[in-house]
C-alpha cells in the first residue's frame, strides 16, 4: 500500500521547539495512543509538548505511558505550532484557529475523510487502519527511535480502531508495523487487559440498561438502543461507559446498520456502526459528524425522539438505497 508523503509533515515537527498535540473530544486508544507516541517521540528529539483533550483520558487507557500529562485546559499561550490527530478538523477537537491567535502552523495527521480544508501541513490516508499507522511511518523521518513506551502507545492504538485486528481495515501493513511494535516492546498483555479485560460494574449495568431499550427496524436491518441521563445516573455510569455498548447492537444476527443514542455532556452522541452495505461516514457527515465507512458517529440538537427519527429516517433511506 502506498503512503501519502509524510516528509512535509516532518519537517514541520522537527522546525519548532514546542508544539501543542490535540486529539478529538470523546476520545479512544487510537486518539490517545496516537497523540502520547508522537508526545513521547518529539520529547525524545529534545522538544517541548503539551497534550490536549476537552475530555480528557478514558478510564481504560490510563495504563499509557505518560497519560497524567493530558490536560483538559489550553494554557494561557500556546506553542507556535498545533497538531491535531486523529480528527478530520480541529472543530472536531472542540477548537478552532481561532483559539490560537498566535500560532504559525497547524498540522493534521489523520486517517478519516474530511470536506474541510486542512489549516496547513497535513499526512492524511484514509487507508490507513489507525491513527497510529501514521505516527508510526512518521518515526524514521523524525528520527525518532521506538522505544517500548512508544511502541505501546501504537500498538493501543491499531488494536482499538482494529478490534484487534478483526476489522476488515486491517490490511498487510497492519500486521507488520504490530509485528515491529511488538518486537520493539508494546506491552501486549497491559493493552488487552485494560482495554478488553475488565469492565467496570457500572458499565456492565450500563449495557444492560441499554439492551433494555433494543429496538429493530421493520425488516430488521437496522437495531438501535437509547441511554438517557437518567440511566447514567440509576447506576452511576459516566459516558465513558458506553464504550463497546455499540457492538453488543450491531451483534444482532440481520442487523446491517447499528446505533447507539446516549445523552452526553449536555448532547445527543450518536454511535454508528455498519456491517459495510451503508457508509456510516457519510450519513454522519449530513448531520456534521464523521468517521469510518463502518463506523462513525455525531451529535444532535433537540430531543432524543427527534434525534432518533432523523437518524434511523436517513439509515432506513440508505439502506433502501442499496436494495
């Protein structure tokens, strides 16, 4: 597989003395694997990072190395330079260039699709499987060694956004940057304990709040579940116990398109998940969300009943679009 010239985007890194690396709100492992292995790479060089996310770190990726260092405010003057991973805008990191009057560059490392123009040098490959692929094939040119800590934050990172490696976006060059990552020592066993191997009880209850609600379209195409904040509250959950919810609905044995409608933050987040008939991303992106062809996800205004009958109106019209 071909890869977008990275060499741009290096040359920018290594430039500026200090950088600011943000990711998108809500994040996963990609997000923070990716953003803490290009932190602890430029860090290697001498450089100075600050690591952003609104959001802050989810509970099951506080095993990555230098984790604590997040921080959920920006600093009072930022560094000349803003990299944001694994988002296809800034906006999706909940920021804009207008919170960094002062900043000179602005670089995109990504691998989803997006309409927007890029702000300035970007390393964009919607083949890519992860985030982390990218930050990956950025190390030889930064001249960055991979070190384990590194290697763990990578290795995080393809392994979440592959469902280890099950996802049909794993391709050949997947396993054989794993096959690196592992031998320059990702902690295989941490990421797998923490990510997969245990569930929180509130989480657990969570799901079951959520399966209560399982709905299916008339042809049983399409399932979705709905959490609202007062099944958060009747268990003591946080949104950060959603994760994985969305799989447990596309499961269903006929289901093509699956989604999850959960009340966050003050927001309707939807989930969407595709078994590969419908592209996801793009129906995301008619309400102003994004993604993966199969999976994506956005938010809506308004209530949860008409998030829902616009959502499962536009699935239900895409599904009868493919016959």
């Amino acid at each position: 597989m071909s890869r977008p010239d990275a060499r741009p985007v290096a040359e920018t890194l290594l430039r500026y003395p200090a950088c600011l690396i943000a990711t998108h709100v809500n994040p996963e492992g990609d997000a923070i694997g990716s953003m803490l292995g290009l932190a602890l790479a430029l860090e290697g060089l001498g450089k100075a990072v600050i690591c952003y996310d609104r959001h802050g770190v989810p509970e099951n990726c506080r095993f990555l190395p230098t984790w604590e260092r997040v921080v959920t405010e920006l600093p009072p003057t930022p560094p000349p330079l803003v990299v944001y991973v694994d988002a296809d805008r800034l906006e999706r990191c909940e920021l804009s260039v207008a919170h960094f009057p002062d900043a000179e560059t602005f670089v995109r490392i990504d691998h989803h699709t997006s309409s927007a123009p890029d702000p300035g040098p970007a390393l964009v490959d919607t083949h890519a499987a992860a985030a982390g692929e990218l930050i990956f094939a950025l190390l030889p040119l930064l001249g960055a060694p991979l070190t384990p800590a590194i290697a763990t934050c990578l290795q995080t990172a393809l392994m979440v956004d592959t469902g280890r490696f099950s996802y049909t976006n794993t391709t050949p060059t997947t396993h054989r940057i794993a096959a690196e990552l592992v031998a320059a020592g990702a902690d295989v066993p941490t990421i797998v304990d923490w990510i997969w191997g245990s569930v929180k009880y509130e989480a657990s209850r969570l799901l079951g709040a959520a399966l209560s609600t399982l709905r299916r379209g008339a042809d049983g195409r399409v399932a979705w579940a709905v959490l609202r904040n007062e099944d958060f509250a009747s268990v003591n959950a946080t949104p950060e116990d959603t994760e994985g919810i969305i799989d447990a609905v596309r499961a269903v044995r006929g289901v093509e398109v699956a989604a999850l409608f959960s009340e966050k933050r003050g927001t309707i987040r939807v989930s969407l998940r595709s078994r590969g008939h419908v592209d996801v991303a793009a129906l995301a992106r008619r309400f102003g969300g994004g993604g993966h062809v199969k999976a994506a996800g956005l938010t809506c205004d308004g209530t949860m009943e008409q998030a829902i009958c616009a959502v499962i109106g536009a699935i239900e019209q895409a599904l009868d679009a493919e016959g």
